[in-house]
C-alpha cells in the first residue's frame, strides 16, 4: 500500500531540508527522500563555511547573487526565529550579522583596489556606500582584537551574516519531522522513478539532489569551441575545521591574497572553519596536501595561535553549479516535477530565496495552474525559472 503525499523531495540537503519545511508548514503532505543518512554528510551543505556575504561574494559574482542573498538574509532572520520557536530540538541556531572583516598582508596590498573595484562594479552603489568601511590598524584593533598589530589596513563590510551550517541542517530537519515530513534515510542514488518503489505517491516532485540530480540536467551551448557545457557540474572546494581556543574571532575574516585567498569562519566554541579552494574538478577524493598546507599557512599567517589549533576535518565536496554559475529551477509542468539546482559556492547566501520560489511553483502545480513556471517569483527573478519543453529529461 503507498502512502499519498503532496510532495515528494527528492534531496535532503540544504535545498530539501528548507523547502520541506517551508511546505510542510503551508500545510503540505511531505515525503522527503535522501540517498544518505540524517546527518547530512552527503551534502555539500555538511562542509560549508555558511557565511551570509553579498557584498564580498560580488567580488566574483553577478548582479543576481547580490539580490538573491539579501532577500534570502532577511529570510533567514525570520526563519532563525521561527525554528527557534518550533517543535523542534530545542536548539537555537547560531546565526549573526556582524560583518564581514576583509584584511591584506602588507605585500599584497595590491589585491584591494582590484577587490574594491570588482565589488564597486557588481554590488549596487548605495550599498557600497553604506556598508564598506575602510579600517586603519585601531580600526581593525576595535574591531577584532586579536589581530591587533598584524594589519595595517582592511575592510569592514558591514552586516553581513553567518549561520552554523550543521545546526542548520540539524534543526531544519527535527523541525520538518516535528510537523510531519516523513522521512526515507539510505534510500540510495534514486531519482522520480523510483518513488513507486519506496511505496511513495506523490501529487508533484521536488528534485533538489544537488550534484547527485547531474543527469537531469542536459548540456547546454555548443557553438562555441569548447562544445556544449555540462548542465551541471560539481567545483571541488576543500575546507579544514579547526579548534583553536587561543583564538577569539568575532566574525568571518577573509585574507586578500595573490594565490591564497581564504576565508576563516568562527562558528560556537572555538571551531573554525578554514577555507576554500575551488578547483575546477569532479573529483571528490580526499583533501590534498597542497591544499591543506595552503589553507593552514594561510590561517597561521592570519594569527600564530592557529599554529595550536588542532586540525578535526579536512572536508571536500563538490558545489552544484551551472554554466552560468546562477541558480536556476525547472518545471516540467507534464511530470509535475521541478528541480531546484546551481546553489553553487552561495547556497546558504541564496537558499531562502530560490527554495520560496521553488514552492511557489509547487503550489501552482498542485493547484493545477497551466502556467506553474510564471508565479510572481519568476516575475522578481527573471530568467531563474523556466518550463522544459517536450520530453521529460530523465535518463
Ligand atoms: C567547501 C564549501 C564551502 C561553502 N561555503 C559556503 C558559504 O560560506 N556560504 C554559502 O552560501 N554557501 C557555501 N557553500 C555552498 C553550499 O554548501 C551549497 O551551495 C549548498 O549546499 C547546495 O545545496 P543543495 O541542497 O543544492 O545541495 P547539497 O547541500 O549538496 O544537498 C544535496 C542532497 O541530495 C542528496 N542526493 C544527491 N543525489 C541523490 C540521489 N540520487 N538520491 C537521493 N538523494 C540524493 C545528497 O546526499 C545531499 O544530501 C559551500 C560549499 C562548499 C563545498
């Protein structure tokens, strides 16, 4: 006998988590389906540094990543709440806006008039204006204390966010089972059709697998020299999780660097993460020794102390990213299915906005709308939902 659902979400990363639920909670019956375990470590979202930071991610994005992320940190601060305030674990997620701190050694003080510029022409002027702050050495000092006497110069850009990645994922889902989402753990590497398998019968579906969703996703292009670029591709990122107690960071610190440039991400009780690489690449084995000698210099240029801390992860995954390197959803209104994909290295920045457009067009499937890809959020977003013509793009 299969069970009726809504929605079946194929995914429970960070995308499945939020939309199921945000669906779960507009009322829907909700089946969420992951290959892996409920710790979330199939996930890109499990490594991730999860900084909120439009103005320093427009250093090497679009326009629409800037948007997309300051929607999404609004939402993010009602949705902190709301799951503080649900069934749930109990547990509050660490969540901040204390800015971004950007600093450069004094060798490389070269890189920020390149960095200001690229900000300065993807980011929108008034809020360049109102939230990057130049900061002499006390500047830093107030702000930082630790890092007082190591720079010379820096940026503060102002209110920009950070979540604890794994609370995220943690709380998300005790909250979604905790209004009903049934849930189906190692279910192994499975797509729509294998719903009816898993006694599942769903109204509509929701893809969001992330890299594991490659397939349906065909080649695009194929004029230029270079052939038709993969629909989906996975970038290798490689991030370390420290415990450094000897060091008290206030908030992210980026290092503008020639060849090394790394963020670290203080998270609750001294854990760090350092990071990342983004290496064109699909390959997902461990960490190399390059990598981790870069990341870990580069830590222990920021401040000593990091030389103390004790290494408790070296992490790879692999980001979802599309030819564009934008966000994009898909309708098959036929199939009733849409699939989520192209988070990329900002999906925590731009989740809570691309996964509210995602169950916007849910509903209007459900609702039978004959137009579902044009909700009032494709409207907001142009471009970032689209029907798929003709035949279903299974394989
Ligand atoms: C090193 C690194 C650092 C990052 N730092 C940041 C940051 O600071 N800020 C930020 O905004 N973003 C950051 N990101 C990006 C962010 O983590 C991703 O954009 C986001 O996790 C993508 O979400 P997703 O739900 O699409 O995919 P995922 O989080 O990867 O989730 C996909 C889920 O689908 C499951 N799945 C896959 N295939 C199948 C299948 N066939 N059947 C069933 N289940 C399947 C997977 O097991 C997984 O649980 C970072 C990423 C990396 C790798």
């Amino acid at each position: 006998m299969k069970k009726q659902f809504d929605v079946a979400i194929l995914g429970a990363g960070l995308a499945g988590r939020l939309a199921a639920w945000r669906l779960v909670r507009a009322g829907r019956r909700v089946a969420l389906i992951e290959r892996a375990g409920p710790d979330g470590a199939g996930a890109a979202a499990h490594v991730a540094a999860a900084m909120l930071a439009p103005l320093a991610e427009s250093a090497i994005s679009e326009r629409r990543i800037v948007e997309l992320g300051l929607a999404s940190v609004d939402l993010w601060r009602a949705w902190v709440d709301e799951l503080a305030g649900e069934a749930g674990t109990g547990e509050r997620v660490f969540f901040q806006e204390a800015g971004t701190l950007v600093v450069w050694h004094a060798h490389d003080r070269g890189e920020m008039p390149l960095f200001t510029s690229r900000v300065r022409a993807v980011a929108p002027p008034e809020l360049v204006g109102e939230r990057m702050r130049r900061l002499d050495a006390g500047g830093i000092a107030g702000l930082e204390p630790a890092l007082a006497g190591r720079f010379q110069q820096g940026l503060l850009l102002a209110g920009e966010g950070q979540l604890d990645n794994r609370a995220v994922l943690r709380v998300l889902l005790a909250c979604a089972v905790a209004a009903g989402v049934h849930c189906v753990w190692e279910a192994g590497e499975v797509d729509e059709g294998d719903l009816a398998r898993l006694g599942i019968d769903a109204r509509a579906v929701l893809d969001c697998r992330g890299l594991g969703a490659r397939a349906a996703w065909p080649a695009e292009g194929g004029t230029g020299s270079r052939g038709p670029l993969p629909g989906l591709r996975g970038l290798r990122g490689e991030v370390a999780r420290v415990y450094a107690p000897d060091v008290e960071l206030h908030r992210p610190v980026r290092l503008l660097h020639p060849r090394y440039p790394i963020y670290i991400a203080p998270k609750p009780n001294h854990l760090f993460v350092i990071g990342a690489t983004e290496l064109e690449s699909e390959d997902d084995s461990p960490m190399s020794v390059r990598s981790a000698l870069e990341l870990l210099s580069a830590a222990y240029s920021l401040h000593p102390a990091f030389g103390e801390a004790r290494v408790l992860e070296l992490n790879v995954q692999r980001r979802p990213t599309r030819p564009d390197h934008l966000p994009a959803i898909r309708v098959d209104q036929q199939a009733c299915v849409v699939r989520l994909n192209g988070l990329y290295r900002h999906g925590f920045l731009i989740s809570p906005a691309v996964v509210q457009a995602a169950c916007e067009v849910v509903d209007a499937l459900l609702a039978g709308d004959p137009a579902a890809h044009a909700v009032s959020a494709s409207v907001r977003w142009p471009g970032m939902i689209a029907p798929v013509h003709g035949a279903a793009v299974l394989h």
